[in-house]
C-alpha cells in the first residue's frame, strides 16, 4: 500500500474556498462511458447533495470554471519503476529532513554571531564616541605643558590602538558572519533543489499509478516556498515565499455512473481545500467507501471538515 502514502503525502489541500468548475475534456475512451450531458447531471446532484446538507454553496458550474478533465491513460507493467522511484523518493525526504534538522541549528548559531556581531559594534562606536568626545574637550584649550601635552598623545595612541583591535575584532565577526550565512544560502539552495526532484518524482510516481490505475482522479494543485536569507547594514534578514495554486480535476477510471459520482464529490471537495478524513464510511476517506457508492451522502465528520477547513 505504499502508492496510497505517496498519493497523501504529495497532493496539497489548500484552503480554496469557494470554486467555480466546468467540463473540460472528456477522452474518446470515456465518450463511449457517460456523455457531458450525463456528467452535467452527476455534478448538479453533487451540488444539491453539498447544498442541502451544508446549508451553503460549495460550487457553481461556468464557463470560465476549473476544468473536470476525464483522462484516459494506457495501463503499463511499471510496477518496478514505481518501485524505484518511491525508494529515491524517500531517500530524498531523509535528506530533507536533515536539512531542516541543519535549518534550526544553523538558525541559532546565526542569530548568536549575530549578536555578538552588533555587541562589538556597539563596544566599538563608543570607544569612538568617547575619544571623539575626549579629543573635543581637548582642543577647546590651545596650549598644554608639555608633559600634559605627552600624557594626552599617549592617551589617545592608547586609544587608537584599542580601536584597531576592536575594529579587527568586529572584522573577524563579520566575515565568519558572513561564511557562515553563504553556507546557511548555499544549503538552502540545496534544499530547493531537493524539494524540486521530490516534487518531480512525485509527478512520476502519480503519473506510473495512473498508469496502474492506482488512483482514479485527484485534484491537481502546487504550494512552492522559497526561502531567502541575505544580510543587510550587518543584520541578518530572511524571507519566505509561499505560493498556492489549484488547477484542475482529472479523473481516470470509474466502475459505473454512481462510482464516479463519488469520486466526483471527493475530488471537489479537495478543489475546495477539505483534505482526507480517517474515518470509516466517510466521503473524505483516502480509499473509497461502498457505502458512498451506494449512496453518497456527507457523514457528521465530512461536514465537520467542510465547516473547519471551508
């Protein structure tokens, strides 16, 4: 059963909310199963079904909706090559998990370099501050003794030499700041990349269960974070993007009408953002339910996760 893990673990939820959806394109080997007007049907009692039990409007069917794309796609012998790819994939997630593991440590050296970096600067600048102060004073009086006089030069050599060294000091801070930041880029360059083959061996992986008939429809959507980390006037900064989108309905095998009602409602209501519920008979069950084949009806957990997540 390790296809049904994958296939959680790599479909994203997002809190859509309301949606609009169409009919897209209905394959020449589906035409001889249900015609559009049929489909047209199945998705009105959908949404009479979401409707009376919900007391709110789920969807609407447009022109300018989501597409429902009924997707014929030639069985295959793959199972090896499924096989393979979904121990790379879990070699992968291993790995990104122990970047993360590095994100958290590495966070906290940086914010602790950091720190140390703007305690320097601030012991530096007042040592400034307070010769630039004492020199000031100094000049107001035009002429000292010359053993005052010496006493004042070697004062302020004496000062300037500690601020060399407070200067090499804060030196060091920032460049290894700064090594230490290229590393913590690079590993995060790394890690987008990583995410990057995860998700296109996760496109593989959908893809050979289609072939396999492993899944019978989904709805497709992304989510891509990008992480930034840059320095800037010596301080630490860091940002993240993150980006949703929800594109499509493709289903690619049904037993009967009533079958594809339900795989219908289900992939719906993922359009929508309500994710898988573990619950028995449920419609948000990851493995379809007899019982919803039977009958599709919305259990008290599935309207429970409609009312959380809608």
């Amino acid at each position: 059963m390790k296809f049904i893990f994958v296939t959680l673990f790599f479909i994203t939820f997002l809190h859509a909310g309301y949606e609009k959806i169409k009919i897209g394109t209905i394959s020449d080997f589906h035409k001889d199963k249900i015609t559009a007007f049929e489909l047209k049907q199945i998705l009105d009692e959908i949404e009479q079904t979401f409707e009376t039990q919900l007391g709110f409007n789920v969807f609407d069917y447009s022109s300018d909706g989501k597409p429902i794309d009924l997707v014929y796609i030639t069985p295959s012998n793959a199972q090896k090559s499924l096989d393979r790819k979904i121990e790379r994939y879990h070699r992968k997630m291993d790995k990104s998990k122990e970047l993360i593991s590095y994100f958290d440590s590495a966070k906290k050296q940086l914010d602790f370099l950091q720190d140390k970096y703007n305690i320097q600067s601030k012991k530096l600048n007042k040592i400034i501050e307070s010769l630039n102060l004492y020199v000031k004073e100094v000049n107001k009086q035009k002429a000292y003794p010359k053993d005052q006089y010496n006493k004042i030069k070697a004062y302020i050599a004496k000062e300037k030499e500690l601020i060399s060294k407070e200067k090499r000091v804060k030196q060091k801070l920032e460049t290894k700041l700064n090594l230490e930041n290229t590393k913590y880029n690079n590993k995060v360059n790394s890690y987008n990349n990583l995410l990057r083959q995860i998700n296109n061996l996760a496109f593989e992986i959908e893809s050979l269960n289609r072939s396999l008939k492993v899944v019978k429809g989904q709805a497709i959507g992304e989510k891509r974070v990008t992480l930034k980390t840059y320095i800037e006037d010596g301080v630490y900064k860091k940002e993240k993007n993150i980006e949703n989108t929800m594109n499509k309905i493709e289903i690619y095998s049904f037993d009967s009408k009533e079958q594809l009602k339900v795989i219908l409602a289900h992939e719906i209501a993922h359009l929508v953002g309500i994710p898988h519920i573990n619950v028995k008979n449920a419609l948000m069950n990851p493995i379809l339910q007899d019982n919803q084949v039977k009958n599709l009806e919305l259990t008290f957990d599935d309207i429970r996760a409609f009312e959380m997540n809608f």
